[in-house]
C-alpha cells in the first residue's frame, strides 16, 4: 500500500480506492464501519489526498451506508474532474485595434436617427449609478436640466396626478348620487319638500299614455315613489342602470322586477325595431306588482 500522509498525490489516492473497491464484497460489505475493517488504509489515503475536500462530510460516519458502488460513484467522479483542464487563453491585444477603428468609424458616419436612438438607449439603460434614481433622473443628468426646471417638472406632474384622482373621485360621488342629494335638500330647505314632474305621475296616467310611452313612464313612476320611501337618492342624475343599482328594494326579488321595467324601458328608447306589445304589457304588470309592494311597505 502507498505511503499515507501530506504527501499522498492523487495517482497513489485513487489506487487506494481502485484495491477498496476490487476487495469488497457488494452485497456483504455496507457501511463506513465494515469497509473500514476490509479497507484499513483507505480512510488515511483519502484524508490526504488533494481532492479530500470534495468528500461528503459523513463518509465515515459510524452506521452509514458507504458501499462498494459508492466508491465507485467516487472514483468515477473523481477522474473527470481530474481530467478537465481549462485552456489556456491569451488575449489577442492586437486583434482589437481594427476593430476599435471601426466602430469609431461607424460612430463618426452616423446620422441624426441614428445618434438620437442611441441616445434615448443610453438614457433608459441602467448604468453604474445609485440604483435609487430612476429613469427620469438619468434623463434629466443626461440633458444637463437646472435645478430648477426639474423642480418645475416633478410639480406639473404632482398636479396632473391630483387632478385625475380630483375627477375620479367627484365622478365617483356624482353615480352615488352625493350631489344630486345635496341639490334637493338645499331646494326642498327653501321651497319645503321637492317637487318632480315625476312625482306627478299616477298609474292612470301611465295606462292612458302610448304604447312606446308606459314603459318610460312606469319607471319614472318607480323612481318617485322610491325616492318619496327614501329608497334612492333623487333619481334625476341617475341613468337607468346606476337606479337599478343603488335603488333600495322592499323584498329581494323586486329587484328582478325593477330589472325587467328598464330594459323595456330601454328597448322602447334606443331599439330600432317597434318593441312587441305583449313585452311592454309584461313591464307593465311587473310594475305594478311593484308599486304594491312599495305602497304596502309606505
């Protein structure tokens, strides 16, 4: 057996592992414990050699189950990564001049598009600098802005964004009906309680109009006895489907009713074809089976 020690090269480490292998039984011989018995050099060999770094820590553990195909695996292992050896490479310093030569060639020739796409590449292309600026503050570094104009900038675009959100919030409280309730307290405070065209509408007067007018007036019907029951808001800044939705309902499948008078409603307004009659009767007995839940719930 080769000599164990600092010394040990890998040749001699990897002869100590061919003789282990070549000695031991497959299916007798498992575990650190077993081989080390068969093997006794084995553990002295590889503690030294110049690969002894790569072996799993646990290799000899007591009670493992280092085996005779485990070695092999290490052996194999082993070999290739002896084997590899990366090239040598020398950089060809020589080699860059012409090829430096041309791109500042290519640079001198190119036009204005040309220069102003490679200038808007460098402006949205991060660079070595604080990963906290952002886009817009390479851009502002690379036109050289004053302070100040940038200062101009960030607060134009400060204000844009408060105005958007201004508008989508008051958009917001116009579909809930905020200030369409405001109006009408502020006229009922004044002349006592509001007055509608709407609220003038009775159901005869809904059953003597034209065909292609009972629908729209059912609904309107609707709405005022809603907002008279304080059911919804005062309906008159309210389209069709923001009524059905906010409209508050005496029992759950009025809503369904409510849903069947505008879309007949709706089809008489913007179909181009005359709406059957037997559809608006249908609206029409819905309706009133409507009004007598609200009157019963007033």
């Amino acid at each position: 057996m080769a000599a164990t020690g600092a010394g040990v090269s890998s040749t001699q480490a990897l002869d100590a592992l061919n003789q282990c292998v070549a000695r031991l039984d497959p299916q007798i011989d498992i575990g650190y414990d077993r081989i080390a018995v068969r093997c006794p050099d084995l553990t002295s060999q590889l503690d030294h050699a110049p690969w002894s770094a790569w072996l799993p820590a646990d290799w000899k553990a007591s009670g493992n189950d280092l085996s005779a195909a485990s070695l092999r695996d290490l052996r194999s292992l082993i070999t290739r990564e002896l084997q590899t050896r990366p090239g040598a490479r020398t950089a060809q310093v020589a080699s860059l001049k012409p090829i430096l030569g041309q791109l500042d060639l290519q640079t001198e020739n190119q036009g204005a598009w040309a220069r102003f796409n490679a200038w808007l590449r460098d402006a949205f292309t991060p660079g070595e600098q604080d990963p906290r600026e952002g886009w817009l503050s390479r851009l502002f570094g690379l036109v050289s802005v004053s302070d100040t104009v940038a200062r101009l900038i960030s607060w134009a675009c400060l204000g844009v964004v408060v105005v958007l959100a201004t508008a989508i919030v008051a958009n917001e409280l116009r579909v809930a009906g905020v200030f369409t309730r405001r109006r009408s307290l502020g006229k009922g405070a004044r002349r006592g309680a509001p007055m509608t065209a709407a609220r003038s509408i009775e159901w005869e007067d809904v059953q003597s109009a034209p065909a292609g007018e009972r629908a729209r007036l059912l609904l309107q019907l609707i709405a005022a006895r809603l907002v008279a029951s304080g059911g919804l808001p005062p309906a008159e800044g309210l389209t069709v489907r923001e009524l059905v939705r906010v409209a508050q309902l005496p029992n759950s499948d009025d809503r369904d009713l409510l849903v069947d008078i505008a879309l007949a409603a709706e089809r008489v307004r913007f179909s181009a074809d005359p709406v059957p009659t037997d559809s608006i009767e249908v609206a029409l007995a819905h309706g009133r089976t409507l009004l007598d839940h609200l009157e019963a719930r007033a």
